[in-house]
C-alpha cells in the first residue's frame, strides 16, 4: 500500500475544538499517518497542553511546530505546504471532526484521476459540499461510524466542484508547486487563498473535484477576512455567478440523495472476525506450543517549537 498523504492541521486558538479534532484524527486515521501541527502562535496554555498530552499518546507519526511570531495564515500555510515540497498534503481545518476512513479515500480519489489537483470531501457545513443540504450549515452528525460506513459505499465518480472548500482538501504537490503556491500578498484567510489555488489551478487543465467516499464534519463554516471577497472579485469577476450557477443547477442532488439513502438503510458493521481463530489442533484440545503476542509500539516525534517549518 502506497504511503498516505501528509496531513497538515493549522493551529487554531479554541482549545475544545482542537481536543475533538486531535480525538477524531486519532480514532479515523491510519496509525503511522504523517501529522503536522501547524501553529502559528495561535494556541494558549491550554491549547499547548492539550496537544503535548496527546503527542505523548497518539498513534500517528505527529510533529508540532509553533511560530515565536504569528505571520498570517495564508502565509503560514504557505510556508508549511512549500517545506512538504511535492508531496500531496491534506489540510483540515482546526475545528474539523473527519470521519472513519476519509484520509484513504480522499488519497485513492487524487490516485485515481491524474488530473485532480484537489478532492475535497462531504460536510455538514460543507457549502458546494454540504450534505445533507446544499450551501447550508446542517447539525454535526451524531453517528460518525454509520456515515462513514454510508460514505465508503458511494460510487468511485468525481464531480467538478467550484472550487476547493476549506473544511477539508487533498492538494496534489506536483500541481500545487506548478502554480507558485498560495498568493500569500492578496489575502489574509485560507479561506479565500484556496479558492484562488484552486481558480489558478482549473485555469490550467486540473480538476477540483468532490470524494463523494469520504466525510469531515465542522461545527460552522469558514469565510473570508475583509477585503478578501474583493480581491477575489477584481481577480475572478465571474466567480460569484459561478458559485451562483453551482448553487442553483445543484448537480451534485442525485449524490447527495444516494448519501442520504444508503445512511438511513446501511445495516449493522460486519462482526468482527475472532482474533484467535481455532486451528485443527486446538479445536481437538490440543494446546498450540510456542505462540505468543506480539506488538509493535508506535514511534511518536516529540514536541519541538520552530521557527522554520520542516515536513514530518
């Protein structure tokens, strides 16, 4: 199995959001996993010490980075996606609760298609990917397990979205590098930043697409910074009636309906098999000689504060 992207989480200030989202990484993504906590000086003592408790626990191959000095953060997340050179990074935004399974298959979408520079999953307040509703902010999803259950049975396509959208997205490195970056002189959110990543990136063949398999919950979503909605019109003057259109067409209806029928009629996880099968011998009484457990303890990078990023 290919190794799985890089997966970057900017730093943000509200510490309970920052537990639930170190919570949900831990229980939904692969162990080993690259993790890189971003911070640009945005976390309090509480926020530090949520994230020192849980570097010292977690499964995923973790690192965290913090600024002396904060620069902004579309500048930061510049300088951190510009350290994870070619690498393809998936980027979570800091309030974000991914479900079971969705960093797998946000990678198998982008490994799919050659021409997808950016999958972007399903959200609850996921705007031109928002489930159940279209461009509304839905309650958080009780059931994380059945959704992603739910998700994982939707078909292998890949509609065109708008853009990419800042709950979660996949960035192909090799695309991301070959159109300069993020425009860190233009704006200030990540929000905006990558909505114009993303233009950039269509305006030369890619494709930002939905990964109809996979879910990340948000609690609100994100927005631009002032003077950002302006930049992006003088830039993209047909932007607003492009996101209109989407909005109004809704093709991404029959998708977001199938979602909703399969959640409500998925049955129970398949059982999970015995751990210990029994074997000819043991099921006539005879004890198996020599066997033993075996584990493997999972190496964890301590915590360092730098000013200089470099990737996991």
């Amino acid at each position: 199995m290919a190794e799985l992207p890089i997966v970057v989480l900017p730093v943000g200030s509200d510490d309970v959001a920052l537990d639930a989202c170190l919570a949900a990484l831990e229980a939904g993504t692969p162990p080993g996993t690259r993790l890189w906590l971003a911070d640009d000086a945005r976390a309090g003592p509480r926020g530090c010490a949520v994230i020192e408790h849980w570097m010292a626990t977690t499964r995923l191959r973790a690192d965290y980075t913090r600024r002396q000095r904060p620069i902004g953060e579309v500048a930061h997340l510049d300088e951190v996606l510009g350290a994870c050179g070619d690498a393809d990074v998936a980027v979570l935004a800091p309030d974000a609760v991914p479900l079971p399974g969705w960093l797998g298959r946000l990678a198998a979408c982008l490994a799919g298609d050659g021409s997808i520079a950016t999958a972007t999953p399903w959200s609850n307040a996921g705007e031109a990917a928002g489930w159940p509703r279209i461009g509304e902010i839905s309650p958080m999803p009780r059931d994380h397990e059945r959704l992603a259950r739910a998700a994982a049975r939707m078909p292998a396509v890949t509609p065109e979205l708008p853009a990419a959208i800042d709950h979660c997205v996949l960035l192909r490195g090799s695309a991301r590098r070959r159109v300069g970056g993020l425009d860190t002189e233009s704006y200030g959110s990540w929000y905006a930043g990558l909505i114009d990543l993303s233009l950039r990136l269509a305006g030369l063949g890619w494709r930002n697409v939905l990964c109809g398999s996979a879910f990340v919950a948000r609690a609100a979503e994100g927005g631009p910074f002032e003077g950002d909605t302006d930049r992006l019109a003088a830039r993209w003057p047909d932007w607003h009636a492009r996101v209109a259109g989407f909005l109004m067409r809704d093709p991404l209806r029959a998708a977001r309906a199938e979602l909703a029928d399969l959640f409500a009629t998925i049955g129970p996880p398949e059982a999970q098999p015995d751990l210990f099968p029994a074997t000819a011998e043991s099921a006539c009484g005879v004890a198996d000689a020599g066997a033993g457990d075996a584990g493997d303890a999972a190496a964890v990078d301590a915590d360092r504060t730098d000013t200089t990023p470099t990737a996991p």
